[in-house]
C-alpha cells in the first residue's frame, strides 16, 4: 500500500532529485517552458506551482509588513537556482523573475499556473516527452 507517501523517486537518490527538481524549476521560471520526460514534469508541476503560491502570497504580505515579503523571498531562494548564466554569459537573477514578473501576473487567478503538452516519444529510448509550461 502506497498510503500517504509523496512524491516520485525517479530512480535517483535524494540529493539527484533535489538538484533535478530545483533545476527544472529554475529553468522553467526563466524560460517560461521546458522540454522534459513526462515523470519529471509531473514531478516538478506541484513543486512549482507551491513556489509561484509563496511568491504571490510574499507580494501580498509585503504590503502590510516588509519583514514577511522578505521571509517569502528567502524561502523561495533556498528552494531554487537563484543566479543563472544566460546565452552571453550574464548572471540572471531567476528570484527577482519570479517575484516581479511571474507573481503579480498570477494575482487573480487561484491556481493551475502550468500547462502540459504532450509531444511523443523521444527517439532514443521512446521516453514520453512532455513541454512543461507556465500559463
């Protein structure tokens, strides 16, 4: 019986997943969408979303008390890649991406920020490929 266990174990070990997941979102939050397995994308779908929630609810509480925005902040910091290089090799910050352009775009809608279509199976080891991405 498979009572209250969470999550996928993707054939990794613990710190594998956590790096995994961590770097799909990051990518995900810079890109706006990205190519991946099926398993990964429902894996990180959740994970996801719950930061995108923690981002809305941090702009919201930093209205009434700065202190709370910043815990919100720090929160979604240790749960991601917070620095990235992009194409010309200059450091992206992907926090202040999700704080101040993917956030206040979600503020009236309740949930079901990212979207899944399906693209076939990959050539190699017929994986079904997913494109994983932000509403």
């Amino acid at each position: 019986m498979r009572h209250r266990v969470a999550g996928k174990k993707l054939n990794r070990s613990t710190a594998h997943r956590k790096a995994l997941r961590r770097n799909l979102v990051t990518a995900l939050f810079y890109h706006g969408y990205v190519e991946t397995t099926e398993a990964k994308a429902k894996a990180v779908r959740g994970y996801a979303e719950k930061l995108i929630t923690l981002a809305k609810r941090g702009l919201a509480a930093a209205e009434e008390d700065p202190s709370r925005g910043v815990h919100a902040r720090r929160l979604a910091a240790s749960r991601m890649v917070r620095w990235i290089r992009d194409e010309d090799g200059n450091w992206v910050d992907v926090l202040a991406i999700l704080f101040e352009e993917i956030a206040p775009h979600y503020v009236d809608r309740p949930g079901g920020y990212t979207r899944t279509y399906k693209l076939g199976h990959r050539k190699g080891d017929a994986a079904p490929m997913v494109l994983l991405e932000l509403v």
